[in-house]
C-alpha cells in the first residue's frame, strides 16, 4: 500500500459493524503502531485493549456518567478561539447534520453518546501514559495515535480517534482497574466500517496550505 495514498484515502469512521476482530490482527497492527517514534525511544504509552462485550459493559457505564455529568465533546480551550477555527468546526457539524437527520439522530446526542460507545466498535484503544512523565510527553501519544489509525487502514480496518474519554478517565480506570498513576490520554475505535450507515459518507475537508504554514527563509 502506498503510504501517501493511505493518508489521503484514510479517514475517521463513526458507525462500525458488531464484528469481533481476530486477535491476532489487533496484535499485528498494535505491533505496527507501535514503531511510532518517541523522544529518546521512551516508548511512554500503555495500551489497554477493550474488547466485544467488555468494550459494551464500559460503554453502558459511560453513558450513563455522561446522562448524570453532562460532560459533552468541545474544543476544551483556555479562551476564545480566533474565528477560523470555529468556522471550521462549524462547516463540520452542518455537513454531518443532514446525514444524522436521515436517520432520525440529533448531532450533539448522537456525537456525545456515539463517543462513549465508540460509535459500535468492537475494540478500542484506550491510550495511557505513566504520570511520572510530564505533559510534552503527550506529544508521543499523539504520534502512536496517528501510526495507529494509519496501520489499521492498511489492514483494512476502519478507525476513529475518541478524546471524550479523557473527561470520564475516573470511570474507565475503575470499571478496567487501572492503576491510579497512569493517565487515560486519548481512545482509538477499530473495527469494520458498516457500509450502510449514512454517517460515514461524511468526509472532512482540510485548510489551505497558507492558513497553516508560514514560511520562513
């Protein structure tokens, strides 16, 4: 597979089939994602691996966390944001909206909620890391995250990256027993995109070049 024609064609899934995935597909493509690179080959994640009906059991407790919280998804800013990134969420939900609505589905319900049952994946990657590192560490997640939903297309896999969890970290350790000192970064849904399913005709577009890079020299 052409690497740059997988980053072009691949793109984040939000309905998958009920399928259970071999677990020796899910190891080979951890083991794939895994070469990301890391400041000094710290390697600092921890992967924890959701599966079939624990994957269920987990998201029947976050939903009803989010029914009692109300925590939704957001950009999770520290102040306003210029107005080219809030066009740009916005131009997101208006073209998910119509696609939802065929269905008979909010945007917020269907969002939030289809977040914390990762949209009916049957695995999900929760991402973890040590708290003894500090925060730049994070980065590092970032870059297994991106090898991960790469990796998976090329094993014919569907993906999408799920940050909502991270609201509702205190439920996850505790329904997966997670130790305390590791933190809950991201989640990555895998499984078989469902081909029927309105929503995944949805595709984001992406800001010009001059919007994003200044060029210097």
């Amino acid at each position: 597979m052409d690497l740059l024609e997988a980053m072009r064609a691949r793109h984040s899934v939000r309905a998958f089939k009920d399928e259970p995935l071999p677990r020796e597909l899910l190891e080979n493509l951890v083991a794939a994602a895994s070469r990301a690179p890391s400041a000094i080959n710290m390697q600092p994640w921890e992967i924890h691996m959701a599966l079939n009906e624990e994957r269920k059991r987990l998201s029947r407790r976050l939903i009803r966390a989010f029914r009692e919280r109300s925590v939704s998804c957001g950009p999770g800013t520290v102040r306003p944001l210029p107005d080219r990134f809030i066009a740009r969420a916005r131009e997101c939900a208006d073209a998910m909206t119509p696609l939802l609505e065929r269905t008979g589905q909010e945007f917020k319900t269907y969002v939030n909620e289809g977040s914390l049952n990762f949209y009916g994946a049957p695995a999900v990657a929760l991402m973890l890391m040590d708290e003894a590192f500090p925060p730049e560490r994070m980065a590092d997640i970032g870059i297994l995250v991106g090898y991960m939903v790469l990796a998976a297309h090329a094993y014919g896999l569907a993906s999408c990256p799920i940050g909502l969890v991270k609201a509702y970290e205190d439920e996850i350790k505790d329904q997966l027993n997670i130790p305390e000192d590791k933190q809950l970064i991201v989640s990555v849904a895998l499984g078989k995109a469902d081909p029927e399913a309105p929503i995944n005709q949805f595709r984001s577009t992406r800001a010009e070049l001059k919007e994003i890079v200044r060029w210097i020299g």
